[in-house]
C-alpha cells in the first residue's frame, strides 16, 4: 500500500517494529545502508516477532539507487523536525514514500535541502523527538485512515 523508507536505521528493535507495521498495512519496507545492525540480528527479529520473514524488505546501497528504480512520478515525503508542515496537511495516496532519518541524526542535510517541499513533521510540545517506530506508525496510520476505502 505504501512505503516505508529508513535512512541508515541504527536501532534493530525499532526496525523490527517498523517491519511489522509495514506488514499489518500491506507495506514495502526499505533500509537504506549502512545499517547500524545485521539484518540477521536477533534484536531485529525478536521486535519482528515470527513475522520478520513476512515483511517486504528491500535494502538499497543509497538513497539514490532506491530512487533510481522507482518510477519518475513517485512521491516522496521527508519526516523531519526542521519543518513546520505537519503530516497531516498533505493528502498521501497509495505508493507514496514515507521517508525517515536514522534515530540519532534525522535525514541528511542533503536530502532535506533538496525536498523542501515535501518535508512534513509531527507536531510536538515537549520533546524534540519521538521514538522511530513510533514516528513511523503515526504519519503511517495517517497515510491508511486516508485512504480507508481501501482493503488492507
């Protein structure tokens, strides 16, 4: 339904949740390297659970060569606090891209100073932050509840 993009994920937990969430929506998981882990490692399979081998992942060498293979029409969204347009101010459609940085850093400068139009945040008081898996379920959820009509 859509795709989940981690830029350089360096928690093997978070991806492992970010896989199941990918699989409970009918969504395409993509880890662009260098991963901070194996994509064998135990951490990443225990928060996967027995459903890791069920996920949809593909893993690229850059965030170009996933581009590259996409079709031209494609459309990408950047999840980043150093935006203040909020994720649920843009319309997604199926196939939409739901690009996010690694859990220390973010996204590169590169990519968000390139895509500054398509750079969405979740809105937060208190925090600068939240946990990836919880980011990427949020604004994923949001692409679903949009587009309800269809079957997951």
């Amino acid at each position: 339904m859509f795709n989940v993009v981690l830029v350089e994920p360096e928690i093997p937990p978070n991806t492992g949740n970010i896989g199941r969430l990918c699989l409970a929506t009918g969504s395409t998981l993509h880890l662009v390297e260098p991963l901070g882990f194996e994509i064998n490692d135990r951490q990443l399979q225990r928060a996967g659970l027995d459903y890791w081998k069920e996920v949809d992942v593909r893993i690229w060498a850059s965030f170009s060569e996933l581009r590259a293979a996409q079709a031209a029409d494609a459309h990408y969204f950047f999840l980043t606090t150093k935006t203040k347009r909020p994720y649920f101010a843009e319309r997604f459609k199926p196939g939409d891209f739901l690009v996010f940085g690694r859990e220390t850093k973010g996204l590169p400068e590169s990519l968000l100073q390139t895509n500054v139009e398509r750079l969405l945040t979740i809105p937060m008081r208190s925090t600068r932050s939240l946990n990836l898996s919880t980011a990427v379920a949020i604004v994923l959820f949001e692409a679903v509840r949009q587009n309800a009509t269809l079957n997951l």
